[in-house]
C-alpha cells in the first residue's frame, strides 16, 4: 500500500507552514503527486475592509498568491505539484473540495483556530470534506506540531468499522513509523456493553503489513476517555493520533460531538480520522 495522491488544504493561518511541510514530507516519502487548493472566498486574517466587494478582490488576490508560492516551493523540492484555487461561498467551495478530495489517498486539512474570526467556516468546510469526501484526513493542529516526519503512531481502537477503516487508511504512513501503539481506553461504557474487540487480531493483521505494534490497555480512573488518550500522547511522546470518524447516520446531525471530535478540538498533535 501506498500514497500518490495528496490534497492539501492551503490558507494564511498559523498552521500553514507545518501543513505544507507535512504535505511535502509525505509526498516526498512516498513519491506522490500533490495537490494544493486554495479558497478563492476566504478573508485573509489581515484584511481590514468591511465593503464586500473589495473582500472579494482582496480574497481572490490572496488565494492565487498562496498557490502559487505553494506550487514554486514545491517544485523546488523536487515535488510533482499542482495547485487550484477554488471558487464560491462557504457551501459550494467545501463541496468543490470534497470532489477534488475523492480522487486523493490522503487529504491533509488544518484544525480550525477558535481565535480566528472564520473559525465558523473552517469547522463547517472540515465537516463537510470529512462527510462528502470518503477519504482519510490528516488534521494538522494550528497551535503547530514538532515534528512532520511521523516517530511514533498511536491507534485509539475502539473496535468500530470507524475505527477499522482509519487504521487501514493509515498504514502506508503507520508503516514508516518507529512506533505504533494500540490503545484501549477500558471506559464504562465498553465494559457495560462487554465488547470484544478482537485486539489480537488487529495486532496480527498489522504484523502482515510489517507494522509491529503494541497494545496498552488502560484504565481511565476520574478522567474521560478523549483526557485518557491525550495523557497517553503525552506520556508515550506521540507525534500521529489515529481515530475514528465520529458516527453520525446523518448529515444534517450536528458532527462534533463525540470523543473524536473533542479531540480535534483539544489535539496536540496530528489527528488522521477517516469516516
């Protein structure tokens, strides 16, 4: 199994740097073709008109300056590169990326900024590409990451087709990592439900792939789950989570909600979910 095809999210936040590189990383490991896309429609964090007309102009200068130096740094590293600038408003631009996303082995998006004023927007155009696109996203936090060469991968593994199917999205990067851990977060609610989840085959089936990964089994005490796992993180110098899509039936429900989504909310390092 490998990567060829990578699309990756392009804006003028914080996280940018680390997301490109990640990207080029990557796509350079794993010889892939790589594809940037900008919004034509996002407001720069800069910008200081309110009249929308010159928003717009401001907007669309912004993106195709952003693809392009995208695409020349790209290119400088060697890298088979292309770059979009998506057009339309919030609705049309995340569908517009959904589509271009299902042609991807990997889609690489930014974790929304609270602190930025179209956080609303990012969160919502994240939900729609996780939901219409049906592929694995790698989420780059925007408080930055310390590495994006991945050392060591722990899988949240709760034994749900969510879960399955991130861990086999994953493993082309799983299997260039030095480590992988299986965590099992032993909550009530699982012991409750008495789920068997068939932990030894999923570590057999990784050894198949050459990937030799190792279970730890814990008890979360006082804490919830999504505290249980980021303590793991920290304490295991994680530097890739593996989750997950959160299991909504429809599209209408509200998304974030669940153990996933808290933690893209409060990731500290970066999140593959597939859904």
């Amino acid at each position: 199994m490998s990567i060829k095809d990578i699309l990756v999210f392009l804006d003028d936040s914080a996280g940018h740097e680390d997301r490109v590189n990640a990207a080029f990383d990557i796509s350079k490991a794993h010889g892939a073709h790589l594809t940037g896309a900008s919004l034509a429609s996002m407001k720069p964090i800069h910008a200081k008109s309110d009249n929308e007309e010159v928003l717009m102009r401001i907007s669309d200068k912004q993106a195709h300056k952003i693809a392009g130096e995208f695409a020349e740094n790209a290119e400088t590293e060697g890298i088979n590169v292309e770059s979009l600038v998506i057009n339309g408003g919030a609705s049309k631009s995340a569908l517009k990326m959904a589509q271009y996303a299902r042609n991807a082995d990997l889609v690489i998006l930014g974790q929304p900024d609270p602190s930025r004023d179209n956080f609303s927007r990012l969160e919502g155009f994240s939900q729609e590409v996780i939901l219409r696109s049906g592929r694995p996203i790698l989420f780059m936090p925007y408080i930055g990451t310390r590495r994006t060469g991945f050392k060591k991968a722990m899988i949240a593994w709760d034994g749900t087709p969510a879960a399955s199917r991130a861990v086999h999205d994953s493993i082309p990067l799983l299997a260039r990592t030095q480590e992988v851990f299986i965590l099992i977060v032993e909550s009530k609610k699982q012991k409750e439900q008495k789920k068997n989840l068939l932990e030894d085959r999923l570590i057999r089936h990784l050894s198949h792939h050459e990937i030799n990964a190792k279970l730890l089994r814990v008890n979360p005490g006082s804490n919830n789950v999504p505290t249980t796992i980021l303590n793991k993180i920290s304490e295991y110098d994680i530097d890739l989570l593996i989750i997950g899509g959160y299991g909504t039936p429809t599209l209408k429900q509200k998304v974030f909600g669940s153990v996933s989504a808290i933690l893209l909310k409060s990731m500290i390092v970066p999140v593959l979910m597939s859904h």
